[in-house]
C-alpha cells in the first residue's frame, strides 16, 4: 500500500515521500517498512511500543490512534510529524 512520509522521515527512504509497505495491521505496516528502511520505525514508535507524541498516523485520511488498526492492500497510510518550536 502507498505510504506518505514527512521531510523528517525522508532522510531514512533516500528522499522519497511515497513509498509502498505491506501489513495487515499498523504495526506490521511500519514493521515492513523499517525492514525496507531500518531506524525508521524508531523515529514513530517509542521504547514502550506507543505512538511518540509529536506523530500522527490517518489511513485513507481518517485519524487512527492505534497500530492494531486494519489495513486493506488498497489503504493510503499518511504519516504527519507535528511542527514545533518557539
């Protein structure tokens, strides 16, 4: 399935902002993505398997807030890192 990477993240893909990953769930999703691009998974999920606070995961622009979340093959996974600073 399509998956949409912030600037952040890019770095990890070689520059790409659309990638494509499989998994029946959030969770194997990011899994197959950090074995196509390792330390990605690290800068989403913290030590405690928990969504880090600044990230936001929407599947077909719908905010999803667990990694438990069904994934069809067709699904559009867009990751949104939140700006901040002051």
């Amino acid at each position: 399935m399509k998956v949409l990477l912030p600037s952040p993240l890019v770095s990890y893909t070689s520059g790409k902002r659309e990638v494509e990953a499989s998994g029946a769930t959030l969770a194997e999703l990011l899994s197959d993505l950090d074995r196509q691009y390792p330390g990605i998974r690290f800068r989403v999920i913290d030590e405690q398997d928990a969504v880090r606070p600044h990230i936001r995961f929407f599947v077909n622009r719908s905010l999803v807030r667990s990694l438990g979340v069904a994934l069809a093959p067709e699904d559009e996974v867009l990751v949104v890192a939140a700006l901040s600073g002051g």
